[in-house]
C-alpha cells in the first residue's frame, strides 16, 4: 500500500492503520521481535496505544478545572528593595482530549512598562496547556500569552507529600540570552493553589512572580 505524504510519520495515520490490523494481531499476543531484539511494528502499535491511555498522573490535574480567581504579585527588580506589582484575574480551565489535558484561559488588567518606561495599563492573556507524558514519564506544560511571541515548554516531576509540581523550563527573552526557569505548583487542595515562578539570574534563583487561585463558588 502506498502511503500519501502527508500521512508519513504521523501517528494519527498508524493508529488507523492499526485499528484496521488488530483482529490478525489478537490471534497472536506475543508477537516475536525482530532479529536486533528491537520492537516489531505489532508491538510497537501496541506500546503506543498503551501510552495513548491517560492514568494516575493525569488525575493529580483533574482538580485544576473549573472557573478560579486569582490574585499575583510580580517582581520586575528582584534583587532590589522594589516592591512588587500586584494585579488580580480570573481562569477557566478544562479538562480536553478524554482528560489528557487541562486548557487554562487566563485574563487580567495589569500594568506593564511601556517603551518609555512608564506604566501603561494593560489587558493580559495567557493560555496554558498541561498533561502528564506517559512516554517521558513527565508532566509537561506549554503557555502562550499576548506579551511575546514565543511558546514556554516545561518539563516537571510530582511531589505527592507536598501534592507540588516542580517544572523546570529555560526562556529566551532576547536572542542569545537564555535563561533557566523554575516553576511551583502547589495544590493546597480542591479549592486553592499556588504557582511560583523563579529565575536564574547570574547564577541566583529569585522569585520573580506568585499567584494564588481561589475556586469560583
């Protein structure tokens, strides 16, 4: 059979071809590896569907959804005695993809610096996408937002004693800058949590932001 190209190396297109192939797979459930011990393509679609499932970890994300309100504090001068600008927003989040993932839509009015340096009121949207990688065996975020043109990609591990995500992630606000990011994400429970934000700065971690969400009643 000849595959089109723009079906080539796409997952979608295997799993239909799969879906298609199970009932001659099933009649043998211990298919044999190739000659380099390597996984067979009957195996190989059965480890990708087993990865497709979404399990435990996914759920430590379930209480994320639903409408919060948030307050936050940003620290522009970390390293100064400059306090920090407060600002307060609203979220939605919801579970998608079978509960895969929480989307997180993000609003808020907050002042930024403008070219002159003065403060200029602003509208602020964020967008967050956050699930578990069966495959990585780690949690991983993406974020988006209206102040850059770049996507955020976070990488993170579960802490179930203090019910905290720890991602770790690395910005480029400038070309050629690169900067090492430490995120927070604490579940206090069902109804609270926080999010911390830290950056490595010539070698120093300082918290630059802080948000607490409160469930909509």
């Amino acid at each position: 059979m000849k595959i089109p190209n723009r079906f080539k190396n796409c997952t979608l297109f295997l799993l239909l071809v799969a879906a298609t192939a199970l009932p001659s797979f099933a009649q043998d459930s211990t298919p044999a590896k190739s000659a380099d011990d390597k996984p067979n393509d009957a195996q190989m679609m059965t480890m990708m569907m087993d990865l497709a499932k979404p399990g435990e970890n996914h759920k430590v994300l379930e209480p994320l959804a639903g409408s919060w309100t948030y307050t936050g504090k940003l620290w522009f001068s970390p390293d100064t005695n400059m306090p920090p600008m407060e600002y307060s927003g609203k979220a939605v989040a919801k579970s998608i993809m079978g509960g895969r993932y929480i989307q997180t839509d993000n609003t808020s009015k907050m002042q930024m610096p403008g070219t002159d340096g003065t403060m200029t009121d602003m509208e602020f949207h964020g967008m967050e996408v956050a699930g578990y990688d069966n495959a990585k065996k780690k949690f991983v975020s993406s974020w988006v937002d209206n102040m850059g043109t770049g996507i955020m990609l976070s990488e993170g591990t579960y802490d179930p004693e203090t019910r905290t995500i720890i991602y770790t992630s690395e910005e480029e606000p400038v070309p050629g800058m690169k900067m090492k990011v430490r995120e927070l994400l604490k579940l206090t429970d069902n109804d609270h949590h926080t999010f911390e934000f830290y950056e490595d700065r010539g070698g120093k971690e300082v918290k630059t932001m802080e948000i607490d969400s409160t469930r909509d009643k």
